[in-house]
C-alpha cells in the first residue's frame, strides 16, 4: 500500500490547550502510526511545536498497558474484562452500601475528551455524590470562578484570532506562551508584536516568552520581573496609577467613565480599597521599582486595545481568585472587554481543560456552569437524565485527597495521576494508601495506578474519536486511527460499561461518542447549537446556543453574562504567600512548565525526542544565591522544603529573582510536588504551587 493509499485522519494535538489540528496516518500494522502535518488546520495552519510533533511515539509504546490488571496479595495480576468490570461494581456498590456515596471520589482528566468527562460525571451524579473533579483544580480553578462570578462565563473572553488582529497591547501575568502555549505565541501574538503591539510581561522568571518578544532590548516591552505572590500589590498600584493620573488629566482617557458607568458595578468599592493604598511601599513588597510599574499602568491605560493574558503564576496562589479578580478590575476600568482585541485571557494548560469543566466534570456545576445548588437549572438536567442529582456542591480533587481513609475510601481516576499532580506529593502517597478501593483507567502504568487495586487498559488520544475544546472556547473533533492492543478500550467503552453494571442501559448505554455528544448539547446550553456536522474540520467557538450559531469570537458585546448583566469589580488587598521565607528556609520556591514535557511526564516522559531534549530535572538559582550558598553551574544541589526533598542539577542564570528558586513538576524521581504547598484558595480550593518557602544546598 503507498502511502497515499493509506488511512490519514485529521484530528488535535493530545498537549497544550491551543488546538493545533494534525494528521495521524494509520501504517500497514496496528501501533504504525505517523505523524503528517494538516496544512490548513484553522487553529495552526500547519505550524506545530516539538511537543506535537512528536505526539504519536507514546501510541506504540511499550509501556503502553494491554490487559486489565488486578492487585493480589500487593501484585498485579492480568484479568479479564468481565472479571475487572465485576470487581470494580461489586467494590463501588459496596462503598456506597457501607458508607455513603460522598465516600467515593471520581477524577477527570483534561486529557481525555468532552464525552468522556460528560459520561464520567454523569456516572458520579447517578452514584449519588457531587464528588467529582478534573484536573482543572490545579490550574485555572479560580480563575474559572473569577471571571464566571465578574463576567460571566470561565474562558477566555476573545480569541486567539481576534487578538492577533486588533490587539495593540499584551498584558502578560503569570502566564508564559513561548514555553507552554509555543505555537499560539508564535502564529498569533508575535504576528501582532511584528505589527506594532507592546508586550508587558509579569512574571518572577525571565523565560522563552521574555525573550521570543526580546522584551528586554526594547523601549516598546516591559518585563516586571516581581517577586511570587505579590500580583496584588502590583496590579493595585497599576490600578491606583491609573486612577490618579485621571484625576489630573480627565479628559485623557485613563479610564472608561461611560464604561464604567453603563457596563460594571463596583467601582466605587474598588476606589475605596485604594484610598489608602501606598504604591511606594507595594512597587518595594514587589521588588520592582515605582517608575516601571507606572510607566506599564501608562501603556496599558493609553492602548486603543489592551488584553490581559493569564496563567498559572497568577491562579495557583491561595488568593487565585482575588488575583484574577485584580485583572478583571484592570480591565472594567478602562474598558477593555468586549470589543475585539481586549480581555481577560486565561491560556489552558491541557488540551481538554475548558472541555473537560464546560461538560460538567466539576463539583459545583453541572454542564454548561450550571451550578448544582441552583434548583431550576439542576431541574432541567434531571429532567432530561431521568434522575435527581445531589443539591450540594461535591468535594474538589485536592479535598477529596486530604479526605483519603477519612469520609473517603475509594477512588475513580480516568487519566490522572494525583500521586504527582497534587502539592505535597509525598503525602498524598501515604494518604492514597488509606484508601479501600481504586480504579484506574489509563494507557500506562502512572505513579497513581501503582497504588491501584484495578487497572483499566484504556487507547491513546490517536486511537479514539470525540470532541475537545482548546483555549479559546473552539470545539473540535478528534480523528482516531486502528486500535494498536486489541484488548484495550476506549475511555468511553469502559464508562458505559461500568454506568449500565452499576444503574441499568438506560442512561448509560451509547454506542459511539456522538451519541453522547447529542445528549450532552440536550443539557448544555453554551454547546446546543452544535453538532459533530457542523463542527466540521473548523470546529466552532462557544456560545453556540441553537442550531446555525456560528459563535462568538469575543464575548460581553452587549451585556455581561451575570445576573445583573453588568461587569462587576471589586477591590482587593494584598495576602501573601501562606509560607514566606524564614531562617529555616530562607528562599521563595516556585514551579512551572517546560515546553518540552507535559505536567507529570507521563506521556513525555516516554516521548524519545522530547526525553532527550531534557532527561531530568533542574533548578534555576540566582547568581547571587549562588555564590551565597557556594554553587557552581551543573552541581547536583538538594532543595528541602517542610515536605520534602528533591534533589536535581543547579543553573545558575539571572533569569530567576534573587532570593527565588525555579523547578519543575515533570519528572518523577524529583518532581517539585515534592515540596510544593497543599495550602487551598478558599474559594476556587485551587492549591498554592507558585510560593514556598525552602533551602537549597550544595549535594
Ligand atoms: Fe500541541 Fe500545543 Fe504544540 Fe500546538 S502548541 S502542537 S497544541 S503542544
């Protein structure tokens, strides 16, 4: 057979949440799958980073999982599928009879599809518990609670098209698109940067954004380069820069009075916060200097189009929420939402993350953000399901953790791996071994599934069809190709399975990922309107409330999606970190992303090409920390925190803050989860990851 001959499919990278369409080519034998580009995907047209590239070398891997697998007497032995199906409804039944349903846990994943997730909350639901969660609680939780209780919907307000377009001005905080979101950064942003749009970058770290913008060599672009956990502070005395400078130059256009006028609630709350507010003593708590902060709030006030890009430097703090909240304050006031270009942008970590909380896999919210303690709307899910759902808002992922052989005693995990995902990773080992019973279904054997009772062979991202969503709100379709284990199954297979053993066929009987897509649009109003035909190669943005919405590129033209139809601000004071630095452990600890691996390394790992780019795990140290603690470039160091240690290879570079020290969650013989704190936001319950206090030493 030529190669022309061949199956290709078109289908979305399995990695970051831009959306970049790619071909997978199906080869004489099942596993021979290639890797072609898609030339005219609408998300990359063609261009793509080293992560998808090499997306298809874990498909045929051989540490793929190819049979079920039970625990006895602490080994894994193969099953059958009956046997496995039979030990997974006997165990799940028994804990709901012995204890309670909210005894059991259901985990997610962003890296499985929309009708994945649907199915596996839906199952929690009819289980009886709200207990149900997806990987989003590590990243973007508050930001999602932010802008859906201030906007309305907890996405991003523009696209990635629109901003390319008519953005004048990029506010970059916590985020950083050149390493995580490579291919939007260069295709969309640095597009717009060529053409004249400014890049203020906020971030402790000087990294591949900093210098794809060569935000360092110009007059145009600022780097803030501010201590962690002081994003509040910092945006103040934007806010407050702002504010002043209306005051002597009103006619100006510092802020947007008509805006705020017609469009938000709130200011006056917010000008109060700032009454007393001293810019001089937060541009010091912020280690930058006064001068740059108002010459940022001054380019960002005077853009004709400015947005906000944010990421996980701003959502993983224990003030997650007031962080994004600060953001959206920044905008309300001088306008910029709802018109091209502008907004509150939330770049996804994962390629299903938006997917995976719009359908629902969320304690609070049934799909759609209908939220489960909101009689009417959880009403007109039931109707359509055929049973009542719990009132109460679940348990988050990270509380059904520090609830392991506590309320909890068994666990659902579909395509995670909280053994390394969660803060304080060593605990949450000891924690998860509490448990009566866990369920795993997965394609390899993850740190998490080690602690299994069942394992459930699942397919590869390449071998299924479904639906994902990628950062900007566009619904796409996934293509599969030829199952490479014959005794493997689909994601869906296996839930529909377990749903028809444990409730009867009824709800849970659906023989192909569309059908669960028609029944998932019956409940979901932001998808209503689409269809696997009119999703098309395009795919298509949310909102698509009825059949022939072509959706919206930006949200909030008219009205804010909130229950007063205004824009809400609202002031907000500085929290710091819940740990600062001590004599014990005198250096701020923070963790981010590399562009070569993907959270906990999991597939990357195992990816040859992106392995060898970086095999392990190291550390950036300031070279005044450096000196201070007698490290040269390339030494092996230990860095402790009060819960644990790793131990990795230091870089000394002056991209990093003095006084601050960078690594990464990626790899599991020194993950950062290791020391990282398990603190929660008290809203979003999203865990501090970006600030810890620890010690670093030489061996
Ligand atoms: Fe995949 Fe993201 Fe890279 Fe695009 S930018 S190829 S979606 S990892």
């Amino acid at each position: 057979m030529s190669s022309e001959e061949q199956d290709t499919v078109k289908t979305i990278c399995p990695y970051c949440g831009v959306g970049c369409g790619i071909q997978v080519q199906q080869g004489e034998e099942p596993g021979d799958v290639r890797f072609m580009p898609w030339g005219d995907a609408p998300v990359n047209e063609g261009r793509i980073c080293i992560k998808g590239g090499a997306a298809t070398e874990v498909v045929d891997h051989e540490d793929r999982l190819t049979e079920p697998l039970i625990k006895e007497d602490g080994e894994f032995r193969e099953a059958s599928w009956e046997e496995a199906y039979e030990y997974v409804v006997d165990e799940l039944e028994r804990i709901r009879d012995d204890y309670e349903p909210d005894a059991m846990g259901f985990f997610g994943s962003s890296k499985t599809m929309n009708e994945e997730n649907y199915l596996l909350q839906k199952i929690a639901r009819r289980y009886g518990t709200n207990n149900v969660d997806n990987c989003t609680r590590m990243c973007h939780a508050s930001t999602v609670w932010a802008l859906r209780t201030s906007l309305g919907a907890g996405a991003m307000t523009n696209s990635m098209a629109d901003l390319e377009e008519e953005c004048d001005l990029f506010w970059i905080q916590g985020a950083n698109p050149g390493e995580q979101h490579p291919i939007a950064n260069s295709q969309y942003f640095r597009q717009a940067v060529l053409e004249g749009a400014t890049v203020i970058q906020v971030d402790p770290h000087a990294n591949k954004t900093t210098r794809s913008f060569q935000i360092d060599d110009t007059d145009r672009h600022q780097h803030l380069q501010l201590k962690p956990g002081t994003d509040i502070p910092l945006l103040n005395a934007v806010i407050k820069t702002i504010l002043e400078k209306h005051e002597e130059e009103p006619e100006a256009g510092w802020i947007d009075e008509e805006f705020i006028e017609e469009r938000t609630e709130g200011f006056e709350h917010l000008k109060e916060t700032l009454e007393e507010f001293d810019k001089e003593a937060a541009a010091e708590e912020c280690g930058l200097s006064l001068e740059e902060i108002e010459l940022a709030a001054e380019k960002y006030a005077m853009a004709n189009n400015a947005a906000i890009f944010t990421g996980m430097g701003m959502s993983q703090h224990a003030c997650g929420v007031d962080n994004v909240q600060n953001e959206i304050n920044l905008a309300l006031i001088t306008g910029n939402v709802g018109r091209p270009g502008t907004g509150v942008n939330p770049l996804r970590g994962q390629n299903n993350v938006q997917g995976t909380c719009d359908v629902g896999a969320m304690p609070n919210v049934l799909p759609g953000y209908q939220l489960v303690d909101d009689d009417e709307a959880r009403e007109s899910v039931e109707d359509v399901w055929g049973f009542e759902v719990p009132d109460e808002p679940g348990l988050t992922n990270v509380e059904v953790s520090h609830e392991f052989g506590n309320s909890v005693k068994g666990l659902y995990v579909m395509g995670e791996n909280p053994v390394m995902s969660e803060p304080d990773a060593n605990s949450v080992a000891e924690r998860i071994q509490e448990l009566e019973f866990i369920v795993v279904q997965d394609i390899f054997m993850t740190e998490t599934a080690e602690y299994a009772d069942v394992v459930l062979p699942a397919t590869t991202w390449a071998e299924r069809d479904g639906t994902v969503t990628n950062t900007d709100r566009r619904v796409q379709r996934m293509r599969g190709v030829d199952k490479v284990h014959e005794n493997t199954k689909h994601d869906l297979e296996i839930l529909s399975e377990v749903g028809c053993r444990l409730f009867g066929p009824e709800n849970f009987e659906f023989d192909d990922p569309e059908e669960v897509f028609e029944e998932l649009r019956e409940v979901c109003p932001i998808y209503h309107g689409m269809t696997y035909d009119t999703l098309g190669e395009e795919g298509l943005h949310w909102p698509c409330y009825e059949p022939g919405d072509e959706g919206d590129s930006y949200l909030y033209a008219d009205e804010f999606d909130t229950e007063s139809g205004l824009g809400h601000i609202e002031g907000v004071s500085h929290t710091p970190p819940d740990e600062v630095p001590d004599e014990e452990y005198p250096l701020v600890l923070t963790t981010a992303r590399l562009e070569e691996h993907y959270n906990t390394g999991t597939m990357s790992r195992r990816s040859p090409t992106l392995n060898r780019q970086i095999p392990e795990n190291f550390v950036d140290v300031h070279p005044a920390d450096a000196e201070r603690y007698g490290i040269e470039d390339g030494d092996e160091v230990t860095i402790t925190s009060r819960r644990g240690e790793i131990t990795v290879e230091a870089q000394v570079t002056e991209d990093i803050k003095e006084g601050v020290i960078w690594t990464t969650p990626h790899f599991a013989a020194a993950s950062a989860n290791r020391l990282t704190n398990d603190v929660l936001d008290e809203r979003a319950k999203i865990p501090e990851y970006k600030a810890a206090a620890a010690e670093i030493e030489v061996g």
